[in-house]
C-alpha cells in the first residue's frame, strides 16, 4: 500500500536546503506537535516533496500512474460504487495502462456523489485513518466527505512547500488572515492552541474594520511575523488600511495568498505596501488539486500525489491552452476516493515550460474564483465566504445567491432542498442585519441560479458596482 514515491532526485537540488538543516536543528518538537495536534503527519512527506519538485516531469508522471494504478485497484476491490461503475462501463482496471485510457473513466462531480453517497465509502476505510470535512465548496452546497491521515498529510506537506519558495522554514512565524478554510470551526481556545503551536496569529478576514486592523498592527509589531497566509482580497484590505494610514513598518519578507482569485492589482498593491513578493495558491477544498508559485511567480501544479486535468463539458481533457474545468483525483485518499472529480474551478495548462527547472506543469492563472462582495455602510466589503460559511450549517440550504440591490438593500435567494425551519431563517436575518446594519435585508426562495459565463454559481452580485 505504501507510496513508491518518491525516489531519488535526477537533476536539480533544493535552494533552500541550508535553512531546512538549520530547521531539524531549532525547530522539531514544534513540527511534532504540529503533527499530534492536527493528527497528521506533514513533515514526513516534506521532505520527499522538497526533493520530488525537482523530478522529470516524465518521471513524475512514472510515479504517479504507478499510485494511479494501485488507487484504481483498491477503489474497484473495496469501494461498490467504483466497482458498479466499472463494471457498467466494462472497465477492467489492468486493461489501464496509461493516462489516455484513464480518461474512459467517468467523472465524478458532487451531485454523483451525493446521490451514491452511502456507496462511495471504502469497504475497509478505518485503516487509512480518515478525518471528517464538510466544505460549502464551489457550489454553496455543503458535502461532507473523508480524507485520510496520509493525504491529510501530503496536503500540509506541500503548503510548507509552497511557503519555503517564498523562504519559510517550518515552524517559523506566520500571521494568518482568514475564515474557516484557514483554521476550521472550533473553540477559541482550541484555535488559541493550534495558532500558538504553529507559531501563528490568527486574524478573521469576517471582520476587518479600521478598529480591528490597529489592533493588528500592535500585535504583528509585538509577533515580529516575517510571513503572511491570507486570502487573496484580505491582504488587499489590510494593506489598503496601511496605506491609508501612512504606517511603514509593517513588512513581510512573503506573502502567501490562496481561496480567492489573486488579481494583478491586490499582487501589486500587497508587493508595494508590505515590501515583498506574493506567492499565490490554489487548492481546490472538496478535494487533492493543488498550485503554487515558485521563485518566477509561475503557477505550477503539484503532481506527486493527484492526477490533475482540465476537462470540457463531456471530461475529455483538453490541450494546453484551452481553458476548461479543473478535475482532479487524489492519489492518496482511499477511504472515501475521488476520481477524477470536477471541481468547478476554470483554468488551463501553460502551453509554455517555466525556467525555474521544476518538472511540474504550469497552469495560467485559475478563473471564475474572483470573489464578487457586497459591500457595509462601513464600507467593509463582505464576500461570499461570509454568507457561505454561515449558510453551510444550515442542510436546507442547497444553493443560494446575494444580490446587493442598492447601499441601502440587500436580497439572499435561497434554492432549498427541503422545507426551512423558521427559526433558523430569522436567525440568518438577524446576523446579515449585524453586519448590513441599516440596510433592508430581504429573504426569498428561488428555483433559478444565475451562473457566470463560465458556467459557475455567480454567489454575488452587487449592482451598486454595474455600470
Ligand atoms: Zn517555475
């Protein structure tokens, strides 16, 4: 069952392996506590992944068919949906002997899942050690799925990866902005734990008025963070704030972005304001599929543990170049498997090599992720992960929509799966009127969603911004 990756390295070597040395001397017991705490074993892989960066692209390729290969086996022994559908499609996975046959595999979206949810679970899954995950996701409609402790693992494994190009050593000092996808539901003094062993501070992306971000600033002189992890329209905010008030004391030596759509103007403005480079992320949350930027700020997809393709309407994969869905499979996850799952994001292969050397493709940037706000008499502007993560709770709730009428009126369309418990409903009312104070909030069920050009659930529309 083990990975037969990775294997030595042919060419190349890690830039940063100096710092990783001076790591394993300071900070060990940190990164073990890390990995008790979050249950996970991140740092194993670390290492093989600061290594496998480096492969040949065809030699990465030979290692992934190869966990390809035994992921199919075991999703046909042990899993009934993989093994009905196979059988249906007379698929017989030793007559799969490369990437194009792969391709006669269906594909898996949330709504197949859904529908054979209680046939999608492995047969023996305990042993892998899943983790429970519920995600709002793509859709605004919330899955709760299984990874397990290994994938779980090579997840954290090459986010530190992404952070050491940017010159982060595990177990340095980050300031963190962000929602739940950045540190997940739970107790205060729970997150003040997990923060704190990270060596992290933790600042919510919910609440970033002027009031709070000056008490950010006295904590981040005091933290003497030399890193940031945020979301991409966060930074944008905070260091809006930090302009505006003229302070120059806050810089970064990187500034790691993910969840949103980083745009030229917030790279430009994060750059200026905070001093440094912003390497940007993308990783798609019901599943593997995962980017970074390297040294060049090119975006290059990890393939050591996923099978990662963009795909047109009938899941065909499509040729560099052309721009199509994100579908992705999770080399490592066996209790509940994902293969070729469509993740709902839009991007597109580089048709060109970075010079950078890795043997890991390039994408150009992801589109249909520009998060869409609305924005408060503040003038905060609230985005769609407010309202997806107080939406995601409520099970009734299958897709819903945000249309900023006015600067005075704003209307949440629900499309329910079932009848609404009315409470929950004025609850919902009461927490949008909090932040959207003075302005009426309106309530209504809707058939219809609107979509972006793209084909993606468009979350919010704010025609104060129409021209
Ligand atoms: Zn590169």
């Amino acid at each position: 069952m083990e990975a037969a990756m990775p294997i030595s390295p042919e060419k190349g070597t890690c830039p940063n392996v100096n710092r990783i040395k001076e790591f394993r001397t300071h900070h060990p017991l940190r990164m073990s506590l890390i990995n008790l705490i979050r249950r996970t074993d991140a740092m194993r892989y670390y290492y093989d992944f600061i290594n496998s960066q480096w492969y040949s692209h065809e030699h990465i390729q030979e290692i992934q068919f190869q966990n390809l290969k035994r992921l199919l086996t075991h999703a046909y022994n042990n899993v009934p949906y993989y093994r009905r559908t196979f059988n249906a499609h007379g698929l017989q996975v030793e007559n799969i002997k490369d990437f194009i046959d792969f391709k006669k595999v269906p594909y898996l979206d949330k709504n197949i899942i859904k529908t054979n949810y209680a046939d999608m679970f492995a047969s023996n899954m305990k042993q892998f050690k899943p983790h429970p995950k519920s995600t709002g996701g793509s859709t605004g409609n919330p899955l709760l799925f299984y990874i397990d402790k290994k994938a779980h693992s090579m997840q954290w494994a090459y986010i530190y990866r992404a952070w050491n190009i940017g010159g982060w050593t595990p177990g340095e000092k980050v300031v963190v902005i962000g929602g739940t996808s950045l540190f997940s539901k739970t107790t205060a003094i729970r997150k003040w734990a997990y923060a704190t062993i990270n060596n992290w501070i933790l600042f919510s992306a919910f609440d970033m008025s002027d009031d709070n971000m000056a008490a950010w600033v006295v904590k981040i002189r005091k933290f003497k963070a030399r890193y940031m992890y945020t979301y991409a329209n966060s930074v944008y905010v905070f260091a809006d704030y930090i302009e505006r008030k003229a302070i120059n004391d806050i810089t970064f030596d990187a500034i790691f972005t993910t969840s949103e759509v980083l745009t030229d103007k917030i790279r430009k403005k994060a750059e200026q304001v905070f001093s440094c480079k912003v390497y940007d992320e993308y990783g798609g949350s019901d599943g593997a599929g995962f980017a970074f930027e390297c040294e060049m700020q090119k975006l290059h997809v990890v393939l050591e543990n996923c099978v990662f393709e963009i795909t047109n309407e009938d899941s065909s994969t499509l040729a560099p170049g052309e721009e199509g869905e994100i579908c992705t499979t999770d080399l490592f996850n066996y209790g509940m498997p994902f293969i070729r799952y469509k993740t709902g994001d839009i991007s597109s292969f580089s048709e060109s090599p970075c010079s950078c050397g890795r043997g890991l493709p390039l994408l150009t940037n992801i589109k249909g992720r520009v998060s869409d706000y609305c924005t408060n008499k503040d003038g905060e502007r609230v985005n769609y992960t407010f309202f997806d993560h107080m939406f995601k709770t409520h099970d009734w709730i299958h897709q819903f929509y945000v249309v900023q009428e006015s600067h005075s009126k704003i209307t949440i369309y629900f499309k329910t799966t079932k009848e609404y418990p009315l409470k929950e409903l004025n609850s919902i009312r009461a927490m949008i009127q909090q932040k959207f104070s003075g302005f009426e909030v309106n309530i209504k069920m809707t058939n219809e969603t609107p979509k972006t050009i793209s084909g993606k659930h468009k979350y919010v529309i704010n025609k104060t911004l129409e021209p």
